[in-house]
C-alpha cells in the first residue's frame, strides 16, 4: 500500500482568462463534466474531494470543499480543503492518494477552481506581516522575492540574461498552449525582459506572475480501478513536502529551501535520481526561484543555477524540458496554482500536441507555498510521476 | 540607474499588535530594541513569537535590549507600493542582520540610492507613532568602523 497504489486518470482546464466571465463554481462544475465525460465515471462514483484552498475567491470561507460539494451534489466520504499555498495542487493529489490507500474513499475529485481577479472575498491571514513587514509597505510576493534575488545576487551572482533566456523560454511554450491567458501569448526577448519595468527591485514585471482566472482538476482513484475501467493513468510515484525548512533557526542560507529534502524523499521513493528526470515543471511565481530550484533538487550545485540555465536547453524539445505549457508566468496564475501539474500530466500521457516532449519516461512537478519572514517559502513540495502501464 | 529614494515615515499606520510581542512595542516608548531572548539556547530570535523557535517553550523567553546595530543583509526597491504607500515610491526596504545575529526588517531612511549596498552599516531612526510608540527605521551608521 502506497501512493503509488493510486492513479491520475484524467485531467481538465479551462483557458486562462485574465479576468473571468463566468462564476467560480461555473468553471468548477465545467471541470466536472468534463472529467465525468473523459473517465466515464457516474457522478455518484465520485466519493472523494480535495479542492486547493489557495484560492481567492473562496479561501475567506472555513467552508470552502463543503459548499462545493453542495453547489455540484456531490456526496462523498472524503473531503479535504488542502491549505499549504502553492503547494496545494501537488498536496490535494498526495492527500487524495492517501485517502485512497486508508481506504477513505475510492474515486477522488482534484479540485482547483478560482477567480481571484473577478472576485475577490479578502484574506484574513493571520501572520507576522501586520507587525513586521506591512508597517513598511514591503509589496507582498514581489518585496519578499526582491530581498531574496538580491541575497542571491550577492552570494552567487544573478545572470540577468539567463533570467531572461527562462522567461523567454516559458514564454515560446505558452505561445504553443492554446489555454494559456490571450493577453500573455504575446513572443517576447531577453531584451524585453531586461527592459522591463522594476516592481521591487531587482524583480522586474516580467519575473513576476501575472494573476488570472481558472480552473482545472484531476480524478484521482485506485491503479486497479483504472486498469479495470481501462483508462490511461499517470502513476504518483514519490511525494514529498516541507513546511518551515530550519523554522527553528535564525540566521539561515536563504538560497537554500526545504525542496533540499522533498526534492531528495520525493525522488528516493520514486527510485529516481535527478539525472533521471525528464521533464521539470518547477512552482514559477517569480524567474528566480526555477533557479534556486534546480540547485536545490541538485540538478547543479547550489551558486550554478545560472549556468545551468545558459548551458542548458530547456525547451520542450531540449535536454530538460521546463514548464511546457508556459508555467504560470507566461500562463497566468489561475486555477490555484495548478497549472504546471496539469501539463506535467497532460505530457505523461502524450497529449501535448506541437509541445509534446520526445521522452515521458517521467516528469517532476514542485510546489511554493506561502512566503516566511526574510527567507525564501514556507512550503516545499515535490511530485514525481510516471505514466500508468 | 540614478533613482532619488523617498521615505515613507508619513504614511499613516495603525499597527494591531499581538500580546505576545508587546514589550517589543512597549520598548520603543524609550526609543529601545528589545529583542527576544532563548536563555537555554542563548540566542535571540525575531520576530517574536509566543515560545522559543529553539526549545518550543515560553519559559525559556526572556527579552533584552539590544544596540540596533547592524548591518545590511538584502533591500528591495519599490517601485510600487501598497494603496497606503502609493506616491512614495521609489523607497527602500532592508533586512539587517543585527549584531545579535537576527535579521529584522524594516523601511530605510537618510540614504541616497548609490549608497545603499549589502554590508552597509546601519543604526535605528525612531519614527513616532500616533500611539506614543515609535516605528523603527533604518539609517546608515556613519561612525561605525
């Protein structure tokens, strides 16, 4: 018994919209159909939820998974509001394998719906920001990934030009994905990216996401109920994840996160090493923290991530893909942040069309979640996956 | 990049503290730094919190007043601020590692552009509050070595 026991059977999205024209539970019940369409599951079969509660729209309410499941009529004997940020997509299908294993449920919806630009219901986070970081108007993501770039800068270096080759890069693949955000299927350079405007020095707009509205999910069920329904499946073959990396340590190396150990468990337990990796499709809510993730799962030495970037081609037909459908940074971040595990799956099971990769031997897919006082994220998460037999 | 760094030491703030760091707020009446203390440990720790990150126990929290002398671990720029800050920018924001061995972070003042830099030394500037508090601003430390 292990997630490994559990099987991805099938994948939905809607498009990226940079403001969307329909409500939330529209575009969920939309990602219903269309999982119930693809697999050929009865509604009632669906027994379990797990929806993202990184979510604008509904992550106000303690309520969140319970009113969806109202809204949809769904009944189920698992029901989970997974609240670990952006880690949240790769955490509801570890979550959901789980519940699986324990027997909890059979027949898992991976829920992540949300309109965080068309309708915003506030935050109330309770963290150490009104105190410490508000009172100085540090401009939240941005600010925080501003402190970090420049530590790096100072410990390693930054290469703006191979900050600039991976927005490029991301940006070529959501010119290939017809889901991804209108407004950002626009080609850009290297040029444009050192050109454009400074957000929180030295994050510039384009090492930013852009938000934007979605929705996308996945049915999760047993390997032996897949094999019997005779559906493609992609394979959870290793997960791991880390909140608070050395919480209870002052002065720590920023550059370094808690992916040291998720990346490290997540690729143990799949039988991997990173040099097995085929496809990478890390968290991207800013350019540099792709490269404080490829020294972290040690596809370089931590201080070579920029030279991996310039010595590498990441291009959906290179050595390491990266982000193959433009990650969230040329896709927008909608859909609670799912996008990259979305298209992860999407690969495994060949359906990539014109940005298909060459080898689906496996992919690996990580998760940020949440920023800390003057570190890097809270939250670490990896997910390796292999297509099913 | 010739930039002029504004301060934001007008914009108006309302600070909601929680209990357990109230001596921290209470301190800067006095224009002092206190900082938290692991007397197992023997380390200070910021922000605080209702326990020691070191032990996971409160009892072995004590505070202490410190210099507030540092040196500058990261900044950021501004160039677009929360509503509150809007019209300010370009400011600065650094981290300081203080000479106790905690970052603390806060805005930056009296500092030209071209002189903000990592490694830079740096001491409190006491802004009043409203409230009889005082927000701690970072300057640079000109006579320190």
């Amino acid at each position: 018994m292990s997630l490994r026991d559990s099987a991805i059977v099938a994948y939905a999205e809607t498009k990226v919209m940079k403001k969307s024209d329909r409500d939330v539970w529209v575009l969920a019940g939309e990602i219903l159909e269309a999982l119930l369409d693809k697999t050929g599951f009865d509604k009632a079969e669906i027994d379990g939820l797990a929806m993202s509660g990184l979510t604008g729209t509904g992550g106000a309410s303690m309520f969140w998974a319970q009113s969806t499941c109202d809204m949809l009529g769904l009944e189920v004997g698992f029901c989970e509001q997974v609240h670990t940020g952006g880690c949240s997509a790769v955490g509801a299908v570890a979550r959901a394998a789980a519940a699986i294993d324990a027997g909890m449920c059979e027949v898992a919806l991976c829920l992540y719906a949300d309109t965080h630009v068309r309708e915003h219901n506030g935050r109330n986070d309770r963290n150490y920001r009104r105190d410490w970081t508000d009172p100085y108007g540090l401009l939240g993501p941005p600010g925080a990934f501003g402190l970090l770039q420049r530590a790096y800068d100072a410990k390693f270096g930054v290469d703006l030009h191979a900050l600039g080759k991976l927005a490029v890069t991301q940006r070529n693949h959501a010119l290939m994905n017809e889901l991804a955000c209108e407004e950002l299927r626009v080609p850009i350079t290297v040029e444009d990216y050192l050109n454009s405007r400074m957000i929180a020095d030295p994050i510039r707009l384009l090492d930013c996401v852009m938000l934007a509205d979605g929705a996308a999910g996945l049915i999760v069920t047993s390997r032996k109920r897949a094999k019997e329904k005779g559906l493609k499946s992609v394979i959870p073959i290793g997960y791991a994840e880390r909140t608070n990396f050395l919480g209870g340590e002052n002065l720590v190396d920023v550059t370094r996160s808690g992916h040291e150990i998720a990346g490290t468990k997540a690729l143990k337990t799949a039988g991997l090493t990173v040099k097995d990796v085929r496809s990478f499709h890390p968290y991207d809510d800013f350019l540099i923290a792709l490269v404080i993730q490829f020294e972290a799962f040690g596809f370089c030495e931590p201080g070579q991530g920029m030279a991996f970037v310039r010595d590498t081609d990441l291009s959906y037909k290179g050595t390491l893909p990266l982000n193959t459908g433009g990650g969230q940074i040329s896709a927008g971040q909608a859909a609670c942040s799912s996008h990259n595990l979305i298209e992860a799956v999407r690969q495994l099971m060949g359906e990539a069309g014109e940005r298909q990769v060459r080898d689906t031997t496996n992919a690996l897919v990580t998760g940020i979640g949440w920023i800390n006082y003057g570190r890097n994220w809270g939250t670490s998460a990896a997910l390796a996956l292999v297509p099913g037999e | 990049m010739a930039i002029t760094l504004h301060d934001t030491l007008d914009v108006k703030r309302d600070i909601k503290h929680y209990d357990f760091g109230l001596p921290f707020w209470d301190g800067t009446r006095q224009k002092k730094l206190m900082i938290q203390y692991c007397k197992v440990a023997k380390k200070f720790q910021h922000f605080p919190r209702p326990v020691s990150i070191f032990t996971g126990r409160r009892r072995d929290i004590e505070w202490r007043e410190v210099s507030g002398k540092g040196t500058i671990f990261s900044f950021t720029i501004a160039h677009r601020g929360p509503p509150a800050f809007q019209g300010k920018e370009p400011y600065a924001v650094a981290s300081v590692t203080l000479d106790v061995g905690v970052n603390l972070i806060a805005g930056v003042v009296n500092c030209a552009a071209e002189d903000l830099t990592i490694g830079m030394k740096v001491k409190p500037y006491w802004q009043p509050l409203d409230n009889g508090e005082h927000l701690l601003f970072w300057q640079p430390d000109r006579d320190a070595a």
